[in-house]
C-alpha cells in the first residue's frame, strides 16, 4: 500500500461510493486533471503522498530507477510540462516514465525525442505519434477526426489560428527548437476545453535552461522536382525574401480611398479607371519564368541564461530567433468531371512555385521561487508565401483552350504573450494563468488573369489566346483579403489532497474570441467597343493606362453582397475533479465540466448604403460533459485503463462565414454555411499498456466514438472551379483500434569492440486501424445556406466514411544510437491509406487522397571544431518518391483532382553551441 493504512479497504469504497454520488449533482461538480507541470530530473510522486523512504523504494520499479549499464537507454530527465489543471499525477505506483504514470492516455515527445526525428517543426514530429496524421500545411489529425476534432494548446493556454480554415493554429509553423515537449493526450478530461474529439496537443515552451549556452543554426535543402529546375514567379517588392514587402502591397491611392468612401462602384463620382490604373503594376502581376531555383536555406540563434538567486531561488530567461527560405515547384494535374461515370468537363496543368518564407521568435522568462514557477512567454510567428502559377487545360465543354496565370501573396502571423503562475503552498497547489494572442492573415493583390482560345478555324483569332475581360471569352481579377483574430484567455485552478487517497481539483477558464473578416473581389471589365486582338496582350499591358482609358476598363465587384465579416465566441468553463485510489492498484480519474458558449458570426456594413443580409449566425449552448478514467495496475508491468466521456465540436467561424475564400495549398475555393449547428460526442476506450522496463512498452487500445451532427465538406464543380461548403450529416460513428510498440536494447553484449559498447538500438512502431461511418436515413435533413432545409441524401452517403479518415495508419522508426554522446542514425516509415477529402455532389463520388508509404531517413552526429560541439545533421525525406495523390473514382474509371509529383529531398544543417 502506499503510505499508512488510515481506513480498512471497505471504509474506502464506501467514501468513494459517496464522493461518487455528491460528485453527480451540478452543485458538487468535480472533474479531475491530468497534465501539468513536472520538474526536469524529478520523480512525479505527487508532493502529498503519505509514502516514506522504504516503502517508495519497495514501490518502485527497479528497472525504472537503476543507472542504465553501458549502451542502454540513459535515464532522461522528466520533460517541461506546463498545461492546465495541475500537476501529470501518477497511478498507484512511482514512475519515472510520464506515458505511463499519467492517469489518462497521453504520449508526450521530449526534446529528446523530437531530436531524434530530425523534423525541423512540431507537426512533422507528431505525425510519428501513434494514431496522428499530418495533413496539408500542419493540421495535425488524431485518430483520423479532422481538425476541428483537435485542440491545439500553448502552455495550457489556447491559440487563435491565423490560417481562415482551420480550428487551430497549423503546426508546422512552430519550430522544434523552441518546444521543450509536446504532450498529446487522447482521453478527454474536465480541465481541458470542451471543443475535444479526437485529442489535445499541449506545446510547452522551453524556459529556465540547466545553464548558460547559446547556439548558432544554418543549414540547406532541396528536393528533386524543384533545386535547379525552372519555376515561376513575379518581383512583388525587393523585401520579398525575407517574409515582409516593402509597402509596395499597400493598398494603391485610388482604391483605398474608394474603400474609405463607403461608396459601391455604381455610384455617380467613382473614377474606376482611376482605380483600375492603380491596379495595374507590373511588379504584382508579371508573371516570369526563373530559371535555376535556389536552394533553401534557414538560419537560426538560441540563446539562455539561468541565474542562482539563492535559496533554491532561479531566474532563466531564453530568446531564438530564426528565419527560412524555401522553394516548391508543383505540376498539378487538376480535372473536372460531369456525370457519375466521371467523363471530362475540363483537364487542366497547373504549374506552380511556392516561396516560403518563415520568421519566428521567442522570449521567455522563467522564475523558480522554491517549490512557485513563473513563465512568461512572448512569441511571434510570420508565415509568408508567395505563389505564381501559370495552368493550361481544355474546356471540353465549350471546345475551348484556355491559360490562366496567378499571382498572390499570403501572411500568417501570430503573436502571443501569456503568464503562468504554478504556486504550492504545503498541500495546496495553485495555477494562475491569462494570456492575449492575435493572429492575422493578409493576401493583398490576389490576381488571376485567364486567356482563352477559341480553336474555331472561321475565327480570325481562333488559334489565339485572347483575353477580352467578359468573363467569356477571358477574365481578370484582383481580390483583397484582410483577417485578424484576437484572443483572451485567463484560468485558474486549484487543487488539494482531502484525504490520503483522495485529490481534488476545481477550475475555472474564460476565453474570448473575436476576429474581424473582410474580403473584396473585383473582376475587370471592358466596354463593348473593346477590339479582340487588343485581348492577346500581357496582363500588365492589358491593364496599362493608356488601354484602360480608351476602351474605359471599370470593375465589378462579385463581394458586394457580404464584404465583410464579424465573428465573436465567449466561453465559460467550470469543472471539479476527484483522483482517486481507494485501493492500491487502482485509480480513478472524475470529472465533470460545465461549459457555456456564445458564438456569433454577423455581417458587417461597409457601404453607405446598408444592404440586408441573412447570413448572420447565433449559437448560444451549454453543456455538462462528464469523464471518467479507471487504472488498474494488474501487474508491476502490465497496466489496465477504461474511459468515457461527452465531448463536442463547433464550428469554425470559416466554416460559418459566407464568404468565398482561396486556399493555395488545396488550389480550391472554400464558402461557408451560416446554418451550421454544434456536434456532440460519445467516447469510449478501453487499453492495455505491458511495460517490460524503464521506457519499453506495448500497448493494445479500442476506442469507439458516437458523433451527432458532424459537420462535413462537400464539393461542387464550375467550369474548372471547385467550390467547397460544409453541412451537418444526421449522425456519425467511428471505431478501431491502436497496437503501439517501443523497444530499445543495448549492445554492448553484440561484441566486444569498444565502438559496440555505448550503441543501443531503439525501435518504435504503431498501427491504427480506423473504422466510421455516416449513418443517413431517408427523412433525414440538413440545413444549407441559402436554400435552407435539404434532404440529407443529397449530400451524404449513408456508410459513407468521415472526411480526413484512414482506415489504416502505421509507422516504423529504428533508430541506432550513442548513449555517451550525440550520434543517432534513424530510419522512419509511415503508411496511411486512402482518405476522403471532401464529399462529391450531384452524382459525384467522393474525392479521395492516398498518401501511401513514406520513408525517410535522418542521421545526427557530433564533432567538436576549435574546442565547441558542432552538430551535424542529414536528412533524406520521401526517399521513394511517393507522390501526392487526390482524386475521383468510379470502377476503372479516375480522374485527378489535385495530383502532382512530390520527389526525395535532401537537408543538411549545423549548429554549434558556445
């Protein structure tokens, strides 16, 4: 038993019995937290548990606190955890590995570890994390759900998203070397944020470092469809390089005083020649051929500093900073099809180069005052990329060809500053944190240009791409898009032992949100005197001054009807926990949150003239959502957890906004749907962890997952446009299984040469087989903007499976290691098969993505140079060259949706630390 028996085994259940009962009445409400902070280098025995010397040494598992022999695994200090709701609490027993002691299902990668992966951001390192996929630019998925299923936490505090079509902030903007450990946990808790389906990712930044160093980064890249080969782009600004212009993308004189006016383009006194005029440079809109791409770069400074105030007093402070440049061609195979039978509408080739350009920074306080810890964290994210494309196709519609160029300029970027007070006073613990973050994103100056030709041999320009700007025979357009997002955030917890065997914690968390959208979309217009040959003009002359004032070139507006947007959510959490362990094997996590929720999404009125629009939303919900996890130490090595939950998701204000918008990694147009109502959750999951040592495991999991409402993407086609909407399905279930495995072995023993004798092998692999199913009845309806109730049928497939869902994911990592020193040779595999992307419509199938097998590899090395470490690294990424692949199927039958080759790549990169 752990500490000294106060009352008999049945006392125990009784109380457990009572607390359990008083725990269901809202008034009593509990719920218990997991993670939290744990000291580098310490046990996570919490601090108020009875156990003495001798009876923790009988407690503990030799094998966890024996010094490792030579080439096994050395023991790694506990990695920086800061996350809401307390402290990671252990079961029964003491355990120096967190996955194990936590009591709920959680995998945590130390700094350590994400070394070892090589990845140079969070995402790529998730994504070896069992049950997680990376898809896109960093949207991190758990277990398949999308990524409004995952929360996405920084030191236990939430972040906005600077990208419009995500929940949260896309991971692959936060480089590696500014996260001391990424926690995921995958059974839901009270003190984290209703908003959990599939599982949260905590990030916690590093703070108060071991001791002085600093440490210079740079290193190359290239992969094999872009380093050396020509590619396409446009000046911009002479700053383009580093992620910032040089105000050449401010909006020109004649629109924003156009803008300012509140004045629409019909009204008497608008000069839109004038406007037109401005929007002419060349500089955004000449589209060049470069040859001989450069090869990528990044460089990087970290720095850190700890400070003895005595008294086991400490103050650290750590900045980075760092910035990369990198480059990707794409030859995109984009098609259309009408008809269930998938014959062409239209077959495109969309050549595209991507330059992108990322910037961070971070400065972080940390104050150890005893057993108080004080972080304040600043971070700044900028994420830039700049595109040109140039797509040829056919129109088999119409019989015609046609070109179409495009040039943007996208900005991400993120600020945010939060402090966290983790306070112990004896027995009771005391977490304060509060924080502000603002994210925004501007893609000024989006222009595309389509030149059309005819190929009818009785027209004079029949052979001819002319671009007329009449929308038939030609277009020109130049969107304007400008978001910003602020968030608030403050929380308090509190937590104290009531008996012996009993801990319990209450809390509270506010948030809110509100993020400001404004999008304006103009198409170029000609007169009907304008000369056809006139047409077959460059862009940039199309749009000169002198052709624009003779033919009297004006605008359209296509945003007119909703410009602008503004969205709001306000969020209230109160939750209570009990951990439990009324007999020494077993324990139990109990909760219950009780979470309000105000969501609003209302049109705002630029013009002078007010227009009425019906694309306003207003969600305002609240819900009690219990938890509940039970442990049970069978054996010392063999570890049993069973859980349930209720959980829910809302929309995402993107997703609610009627308002067109350009995604230039997907190449499709996205709108909302203000009808879009919150889904609800029922989770289930039952596991079993054997533990063979220290850190060598395998683990056997089912879950099961019951969603009402789950909000789903569906796509229509125009012309070669696809358009993408959301729509709630009736109802949905998910279900499967994970098989997780680590091993790692000395080999000292292999042989008895002295290179053998501090090597180790390390093996890690993962499998998840995951089933869902759309469940549609024949009454079942669906609500969509602006045609309001529709069968569901019409968009939903009943068996059909949830978007963003492999059946079947795996990865393998064997690593070779020096135990003494940094030397590490990793080779990583990762399988996911096909998933739906979106929905099809009007007879359509489903669009599908296969991202197949992955295999890379990533060695790590260290020299000493003049007396510094230098680290060494190499990277061979997609070394099979496994493409990316979306698109329709129907028997034999596929056409490519959005389908270009990928290619190996290949890193190298150093750091030397003073």
């Amino acid at each position: 038993m752990r500490g000294p028996v106060i009352m008999s085994t049945g006392k125990r259940f009784a109380a457990l019995l009572l607390l359990s009962t008083s725990l269901a009445a809202p008034h009593g409400a509990f719920a218990q937290g997991t993670a939290g902070a744990a000291d580098p280098g310490t046990s996570t025995l919490p601090d108020d548990s009875p156990a003495t010397d001798a009876q923790a040494a009988a407690d503990t598992d030799p094998a966890a606190t024996a010094p490792p022999a030579a080439g096994e695994e050395p023991v790694e200090p506990q990695p920086d955890i800061s996350a809401p709701g307390g402290e990671i609490v252990v079961t029964a027993r003491r355990r120096t590995d967190i996955t194990r002691s936590s009591t709920q299902v959680v995998s945590v990668l130390s700094s350590e570890q994400i070394a070892r992966t090589g990845e140079g951001n969070i995402a790529g390192a998730l994504g070896r994390v069992t049950g997680l996929s990376v898809q896109g630019q960093g949207l991190v998925y758990v277990r398949g759900l999308g990524d409004r299923y995952s929360l996405a936490m920084l030191n236990g505090l939430p972040l906005p998203s600077p990208q419009p079509l995500s929940r949260v902030v896309p991971l692959d903007i936060f480089p590696t070397n500014i996260v001391a450990s990424s926690l995921v946990q995958k059974t839901y808790s009270a003190n984290y944020p209703g908003e959990f389906g599939g599982g949260v990712i905590n990030l916690t930044t590093r703070a108060v470092p071991d001791e002085p160093f600093l440490k210079l980064s740079a290193g190359i890249s290239g992969d094999e469809q872009t380093l050396g080969h020509d590619g396409f782009d446009y000046y911009g600004s002479s700053l383009d390089w580093t992620g910032f212009d040089d105000g050449a993308r401010d909006l020109p004189p004649a629109l924003a005083a156009f803008l300012g006016s509140g004045a629409r383009l019909s009204d008497v006194g608008v000069d839109q020649q004038a406007i037109v005029r401005d929007l002419g440079d060349p500089n955004k809109i000449l589209l060049q051929r470069v040859g001989n791409l450069p090869v990528n770069w990044s460089f990087g400074l970290t720095g850190g500093t700890a400070i003895d105030l005595g008294d086991a007093n400490t103050l650290g402070m750590i900045a980075t900073a760092s910035i990369s440049n990198r480059w990707r061609n794409r030859s995109i195979v984009k098609q259309t099809a009408v008809g269930s039978n998938l014959d062409l509408n239209t077959d495109f080739r969309d050549f595209t180069t991507d330059n992108r350009v990322l910037v961070n920074a971070l400065l972080g306080f940390g104050l150890e005052l005893g057993d108080h810890r004080l972080r304040w964290t600043n971070l700044f994210i900028r994420d830039t990329l700049k595109q040109s494309s140039l797509a040829l196709g056919e129109d088999f519609s119409s019989g015609f060809s046609e070109a179409t160029q495009q040039t943007g300029w996208f900005e991400r970027q993120l600020l945010d500053s939060q402090v966290v007070a983790e306070l112990k006073f004896g027995d009771l613990s005391l977490d304060l944190r509060g924080g502000w973050a603002q994210t925004q994103r501007e893609a000024p100056h989006e222009y595309e240009f389509t030149y059309v030709r005819t190929n009818n041999p009785n027209d004079p320009l029949g052979s001819t791409y002319i671009n007329i700007l009449d929308r038939q025979r030609g277009s020109g357009k130049v969107s304007f898009s400008d978001l910003t997002e602020e968030l608030w955030f403050g929380g308090v917890d509190l937590s104290y032992p009531v008996l012996d065997w009993a801990t319990a914690t209450i809390g509270y968390a506010y948030s809110d949100t509100t993020r400001q959208s404004t999008r304006r979309e103009f198409l170029f217009n000609a007169g009907g005197n304008f000369v056809p040959g006139v047409g077959a003009l460059r862009p940039d002359y199309l749009l000169g001054d002198g052709v624009v004032d003779f033919y009297k070139i004006g605008l359209i507006e296509s945003t007119q009807a909703d410009p602008a947007f503004s969205a709001g959510l306000e969020i209230h959490g109160a939750y209570g926990q009990l951990r439990l362990s009324p007999v020494d094997p077993i324990s139990l996590d109990i909760g219950v949150r009780y979470e309000t929720a105000t969501q609003r999404v209302d049109p705002v009125e630029v013009f002078a003239t007010p227009t009425n629009s019906a694309s306003a939303t207003l969600l305002e919900n609240e819900y009690w959502l219990p938890a509940a996890t039970l442990t049970w130490e069978a054996t010392d090595r063999l570890q049993i957890r069973l859980h349930g939950s209720k959980t829910i998701a809302r929309p995402q204000f993107r997703e609610l906004i009627f308002q067109t918008y350009y995604d230039p990694e997907s190449n499709r147009q996205y709108n909302g749907n203000p009808l879009l109502v919150d889904s609800t959750l029922i989770n289930a999951e039952a596991r079993a962890e054997y533990y063979f040592d220290r850190s060598n495991r395998v683990t056997l999991a089912g879950f099961y997952k019951d969603i009402s409402n789950p909000i789903e993407a569906y796509s229509s086609f125009s012309d070669n446009n696809q358009l993408t909407s959301f729509a709630n399905a009736p109802s949905a279930i998910l279900y499967g299984a994970e098989f997780d495995v680590n091993y790692g072995i000395g080999l000292a023993d292999w042989g008895t040469g002295e290179w053998l004798a501090s090597k180790r092998l390390v093996m890690g692999a993962n499998y998840t087989y995951t089933k869902s199913e759309i469940q549609v009845a024949a009454a079942d309806t669906t609500q969509i903007f602006p045609g309001g109730t529709r069968p569901a049928s019409d968009y939903f497939v009943d068996g059909a499976p949830l978007t963003g869902q492999s059946d079947h994911m795996a990865n393998f990592q064997l690593s070779l290691e020096d135990t003494d020193r940094v030397q590490q040779f990793t080779v990583m595999v990762s399988y996911a098969s096909e998933r739906v992307t979106s929905r099809g419509t009007s007879g359509l199938p489903d669009i599908l993505e296969n991202p197949g097998v992955r295999l890379d590899f990533v060695a790590r090395e260290e020299v000493e140079f003049y007396g510094r470490p230098v680290e060494l690294k190499l990277e061979a990424r997609n070394i099979l060259g496994r493409d990316y692949e979306e698109y329709q199927q129907a028997g034999d039958r596929r056409i490519e949706v959005n389908s270009y080759e990928v290619g190996p790549s290949v890193a190298l990169s150093m750091g030397i630390e003073f």
